[in-house]
C-alpha cells in the first residue's frame, strides 16, 4: 500500500482501501446501496470510484456478481485490491475503462440491475481543479447524465433495475432521459440533512420497459435534532 493509503472497516466484515488524499466515498454511496439492497443476479455499477458499492452490496444483496466500471486507472486499481483484500475475486470485477464503452466491454440487455453514483455538477459549474480525481467523480467530465441513464438501460435486461443517486435539483433532467431510454421512474425517495432542511439528495429506482407508475417513499433525514444520526441512518450503516 501506498504511504498515503488507509483501510476503512466498513462495519460488515469488508474493508475498503482508501486515497487519503484523494476523492472518497461518501454517505450518498451508502445510502444508494441500501436502496438497491433487494437486487440479485448480475449487476454492473457503473462510475465505481474505489468500489464501495459493489462491496456494500455483496454484504447487503442477494446479487451473484457484479460487474464494476471505473474510468480513472489509479481508482480501478485500488478498487482491485480491496476486492482482493476481501477475498470477493468471485463475486466482483473490476475494470478500468468509459462508460461509453461499456456495450463492447460488457455486451447489451445481459443485467438484472445497474446501480449508479454518477457525478452530480454540469462542466463549468462551481469550482474545478483540472482532471484530478475529486474533479473527475464530480463533475461531468468525462460523461454527462443523460449519458448515465441511455448507457444504463442498454445494459439492463427487459424489466432490470436502474438505481440511482443525484442532486434533487436536477430530477426533471433525470426524469426525461430516463422515460425516453425506455426506463420508467417507479421509486423515489428524498434524502434531508435533518427536519425543516432542504432535501439534497434524491435516491431513484427505474424498471426498464415498465408501465408509469411512481412511488414516493417517506423523506430520509440524516441527523436528529442534536445532530446524532437518526435511527434509520445508524441502522443503514450497521450500527443498530
């Protein structure tokens, strides 16, 4: 490992190796793999960073493998190791690449589930610092959202399942490429700092081919009046 280098114990007998100089994970990609819990069979997730998701989600979801995509070389790398670190070789794979490849690295409609945690800021807004890797996982760089959502859906399986995490303030620029790439909003659910608060975050669930039907499900607040994480936030981290 390198100097600047640490493994985070993520509570569920996994270990994540982290850049502590670097971009790392954050509560949304927690919260996105809780949400997409209920998935199994093969899925991909795509913008993987360090490969949080897939590592949270082989300790929360019935999925037999999963793939995961990463486009910056030195964060696929140490998303290898720590798969390797937790002995996962036969349930995650990891590979360096663009999402806008991903049909001739993976091939179309072969998964049950994609789950995403795509960068939230459009090119040119707030501050950028060149290609670096915190730049690159949040800003759209190297790919745009309706990028995301027509990549997604070609790689999902009639009837598989899309999950993403974004920014509430950008849902009508989700909503339409999702309808129009054929996967249909069925579940939403707003995220909050605390009660009173601006949601900031918005966990999504698409079924490609489905009929319109969407369901919105009770805001999540992150802290408690004290700023104590709520019960539902400690029971999503393993806590309770």
């Amino acid at each position: 490992m390198a100097t600047n280098e640490i493994i985070d114990d993520l509570q569920n007998g996994y270990y994540i190796i982290q850049d502590n100089d670097g971009f790392k994970f954050g509560i949304d990609a927690v919260l996105l793999s809780d949400f997409a819990k209920s998935l199994s069979g093969k899925v991909i997730d795509l913008c993987t960073g360090t490969g949080i998701i897939p590592i949270l989600l082989c300790a929360k979801s019935k999925a037999n493998h999963i793939d995961a995509l990463e486009i910056q070389p030195q964060m696929a790398e140490m998303a290898q190791r720590s798969v390797k670190y937790n002995n996962l070789e036969e349930r995650i794979s990891v590979k360096c690449g663009d999402i806008k490849d991903a049909f001739n690295l993976y091939g179309k409609s072969i998964y049950d589930g994609v789950t995403v945690n795509p960068p939230y800021k459009k090119t040119g807004t707030g501050i950028v610092n060149g290609t670096d890797s915190k730049t690159i996982a949040r800003h759209e760089v190297m790919c745009d959202l309706e990028d995301v959502i027509k990549i997604s859906s070609g790689l999902l399986k009639p009837h598989g399942k899309m999950f993403m995490v974004h920014r509430p303030q950008r849902l009508s620029e989700i909503f339409y490429p999702m309808t129009k790439h054929q996967v249909e909003p069925k579940i939403m659910r707003l995220v909050a700092p605390s009660v009173g608060k601006e949601p900031n975050m918005v966990l999504i669930c698409g079924i490609k081919c489905a009929k319109p039907q969407l369901t919105t499900l009770p805001t999540l607040y992150v802290y408690n009046e004290d700023n104590t994480y709520t019960e539902e936030i400690d029971k999503i981290y393993g806590r309770k």
